[in-house]
C-alpha cells in the first residue's frame, strides 16, 4: 500500500511549480491552478521545471475543484497572490475533508488570518527563500535555491506539523520548523516591502538596485521605517532583513539577475502584492505615528505603476 502523503499545492506559478515538482519525488501531489491553459500542459507534457533545476514533474493538475473530492489531502500548500488567498479557500472548503493541515508560505500579510478565519484546520505559516518565474503554460524557471526555508504553527502543535518539515527537505527544499514561525515571517517581509517594489519601479533591471548611489540610499530609507514599524508592532527578526542585501552590495555574494516578483508581474501586467507588502508597512506606520515618508512614497508609485502596466497591455 503506498503510505506516502498527499499534497494540495494552491497556485502553480512560479514557487507553487517549485514545490510542487520537488515534492512529487516524496509525495503524492496535486495542484490546483485556475489558469487553464497551464494546467493543460502539465497534464499533457508535465510540469516543466529548467534552470537551478532541471525536472519534469508529472502531477495531477486541475482547474476546477470538483475534481479533488476524491482525494483526502494530509496539507495544502496556498501558493497564490495573496489577494487570491480568501477566494481559493473558500473554493475549497467543500473538498477539504479530514482537517488537512493549511500552510502559507506566500508573501505579505494577511494569508495566515484568512486560513484562520476560513476553516477551523490548523494553521502554519512558512518562508520559503526560493525564487522563479512563470515562463509559460507548463513552464517555470528555477531562479534562486534558498537554504533557509522556515515553518511554525499558527493554531495547532509543532508536533502536527514536523512532518512537513521533514518530506520538505527530503524533497531538495531544506525547512526548519521552528515553534515560533514570526521573526523569520518578518525578516523575509521587510526585505520584500523593500527590494519588490524598487524593482518593479526599476523593470526588472536588478543591478540598478545595486549600483545607483541614490537607490542604494532609498532602498536604506525604505529598510530603516520598515524595520522601525515592524518594532512598534511587537516584532522581532530571525536574521538581519537587508543581510542578502548588504552581501551582495560588499561582493561576499554574486548578484542574481532576479529582479524580484513584483517586477515580474508588472510585466505581464498582473496585480502585485503591493498592498499586502509595502501598504501594510505604509497603514500601520499612519497607524501608530511612525514615520513612513519613503515607503508612502514608493507605494503611491507602484500603484500608479500597476494601472500604467494594465493599460500598455490593453493597448491604451
């Protein structure tokens, strides 16, 4: 009898089709994408992974929910845009028989509160340092391998959620599940409220966020308030959130040629996460009086970015 576990993963974009191709080596997986024609090619060709992995996964892929009723799933991994996060569960709900353990590790916040209030399961929340890109229906490019993936409970034990951890790092993507998943939640948030959205407002161009004295200057100021906000908040950080940064800046690491998913999906003319990255750091600044003078600045930009990038690729 095969004993192995079996996996939901929600949205196969980029990271979705990371986790998704590396644990069908330990698990048993389905993904569940609304965008048809990418759910066509993985079932007619496999799920393409190239570049720091070189994999063709094949998954059971689907567009609609009715067809995972007959599946009892042990966890389900919510890799979506965060906006997407309170629809999909809600999808979902029907199919979600036996208490499946709900796991984000989406950018942002808010993904953890919607599982939370959608569904009495236990919760956990992750941070994944792996990075890529969609490239097409079937199609995803491994950009960045991360060696310090984190998971920890938000309702339920460690204990509950252990195993994960372990068909994670069996499966090429190392996780630690630690008790408390939040210090490293915003070490890896302010580096995102940063560094996504300067390169969005850079088109994707990562050495510009690195060699132009006056964005290395932003990008510091930006660091400082979120940093300050985060603080006022109650919270606390695992690692150092610019620490990526300020190796690549000294040249004790290579600069990738990643420019962040924000520049990604500007690109294609997708929402961006903006409101969930930046804006909360922006609301919460307001909120409690601290200063917020560039991170206010830069989200009025990349909304403004957001409707110009809708409307080049409408044509207008």
């Amino acid at each position: 009898m095969d004993e192995r576990k079996t996996v939901l993963i929600v949205g196969c974009g980029a990271i979705g089709g990371i986790f998704a191709a590396a644990l069908d080596s330990v698990a048993r997986v389905v993904v569940y994408d609304t965008h048809a024609d990418h759910v066509r090619a993985i079932r007619d060709e496999g799920l393409r992974i190239t570049g720091l992995t070189q994999r063709v996964a094949r998954v059971e892929a689907v567009d609609q929910v009715a067809p995972l009723a007959r599946h009892v799933f042990d966890a389900v991994l919510f890799l979506t845009k965060s906006k997407a996060t309170p629809a999909a569960l809600a999808a979902l709900k029907p199919v979600l028989a036996g208490r499946p353990l709900l796991v984000t590790f989406q950018n942002g916040m808010g993904n953890s509160e919607a599982l939370l209030e959608g569904c009495a399961a236990p919760v956990a929340r992750g941070v994944t340092m792996e990075a890529g890109r969609y490239l097409g229906p079937g199609r995803i490019e491994h950009l960045i391998h991360g060696q310090s993936n984190s998971l920890g409970p938000v309702r339920g034990s460690l204990e509950e959620l252990r195993w994960l951890g372990e068909l994670l790092t069996a499966a090429g993507i190392p996780t630690e599940v630690v008790a408390d998943p939040m210090d490293a939640v915003w070490s890896k948030f302010v580096f995102n409220c940063v560094m996504n959205p300067i390169g969005a407002l850079l088109l994707g161009v990562n050495s510009a966020r690195y060699e132009s004295p006056e964005v290395c200057a932003l990008i510091d100021e930006m660091a400082q308030e979120c940093v300050a906000v985060v603080r006022a908040l109650g919270g606390h950080f695992a690692a150092d959130p610019m620490g990526y940064v300020k190796q690549v800046r000294s040249g004790a690491r290579p600069m990738s040629r990643h420019g962040g998913s924000m520049a990604l999906d500007i690109a294609r003319g997708a929402p961006t996460e903006i409101d969930e990255l930046t804006g909360y750091i922006v609301a919460q600044g307001e909120r409690l009086g601290v200063p917020v003078n560039a991170c206010r600045t830069v989200y009025r930009l990349v909304k403004g970015l957001e409707l110009a990038a809708r409307a080049l690729r409408a044509g207008g």
